[in-house]
C-alpha cells in the first residue's frame, strides 16, 4: 500500500474528473458517497466536488446521510450512547434506497428526496424531491455507508487513525469511537471503497493506493 499527498484542492479536480469520466452527459445518473466518521468531514468534501462537477457538465445534487437516520425511538432503543445500535441501526438503508438511490436506476425517475428527518427534532423535514437530470451526479456523504450493499457507481472513504480519529472527535461523541472500529475490522472499508484517503491532517491529505 502507497500513500501519496494530494492538495485538498488536487483532490477535488481529481475525483470530478474521474466521476465525469464515468458516464457521458446526458446518460445515466451517477451515485457516489463519500464516507467517512464525522470527523473526517465528509460532508466537506461532497461540497467540494459540485462546482468541478457542475463545470465538467455534469449537475450535482447533494445528500446526507443523516438526513435519513431511523426514528429516535429505534436508534435510541438501547440508550442514547450504545456504539452496536450506532453502527446496525441508526441509517435507515430501506428509506434511503427507496427515496435516493433507487429512483437513480436506469430507467426510474429521478426524483430524489433530499432529506426525510431531522435527526435533532426527530420530524419529517417535509423537503420537496428534486429532480435530477439526466447524467447528474448524486453526491452522499455520510458514516457507515459502506458494506451495506447500496448501489453506487463510486465509493470514496475517508480514512483515519484510530489515534487521529479519537483525538478529532468530540467528547460527547466519544462513545461512538467502538462502532467505527467494529467498522474497520467488519467492513474494512479501505478495501470496500474504490478510492481511499487518508485524512489524518485534513490540511494535508493523502492518496492510498493498493497494490
């Protein structure tokens, strides 16, 4: 396994033209999720790529995950911080196949729901589906994603120490640190991913290449 160093900006010109390069535009829609725990920010880099996409033809929409967590009395079932239920039980995969990724099917109907609840309030955010056009690009960022058998033209997973991971998370969110290493030792999503990054300084990433 090599690592090389990549400017944040490299970066993102590098996964545009590699997710462009995917599909000509105008042709089928493109789902591709950045995963990563939160504190490799992932959201950020999903943001990162809608302009370079947008300036390569290519419309973006983008999603969060957390935008289609189970109800809070399922994720909370087994109290407010068991790492177990974070890991199996907090992503609601039916909903978030049903309402974006699914309707990205050759042939289905593009209309994708941006968001389903607000994990803070626990209510439905009422936002209205959005359309996507023809070779658009769906851009979801969340944590966990992968190992879940969602259908995506392209993974991207943002890796980090264990000891870099615990020291960028916050203390109230701690607890969760076990269901991110029952993810790597399960999952062992460097592998599962098509395009890994190191994001221990998130000023510095890093390219990880598999040989």
């Amino acid at each position: 396994m090599q690592v090389h160093p990549i400017s944040p900006d490299r970066l993102a010109e590098m996964l545009a033209d590699r997710i462009a390069a995917l599909s000509d535009p105008g042709g089928r829609w493109l789902r591709v999720a950045v995963d990563g725990a939160p504190a490799a920010r992932p959201d950020l880099l999903a943001d990162a790529l809608v302009e370079p996409l947008r300036l390569r033809g290519r419309p973006a929409l983008r999603v969060s995950a957390a935008g289609f967590l189970r109800p809070a009395s399922i994720r909370l079932e087994y109290g407010h911080q068991d790492a177990d239920a974070f890991h199996d039980l907090w992503l609601d995969d039916g909903a978030l196949l049903r309402e974006v990724l699914d309707p990205l099917e050759p042939g289905a109907s593009g209309r994708v729901l941006p968001s389903l609840r607000d994990p803070a309030t626990d209510r439905s955010t009422r936002a209205p589906y959005a359309e996507l056009p023809p070779g658009g690009v769906l851009l979801l960022d969340g944590a966990l994603l992968l190992g879940r058998w969602l259908p995506l033209e392209l993974a991207v997973h943002l890796a980090l120490t264990p000891t870099a991971l615990a020291r960028r998370t916050p203390a109230d969110q701690q607890w969760t640190l076990p269901a991110f290493a029952r993810y790597e030792a399960e999952t062992g999503p460097t592998e599962a991913a098509d395009v890994t990054v190191r994001v221990d300084d998130p000023r510095h990433p890093a390219l990880v290449e598999r040989s």
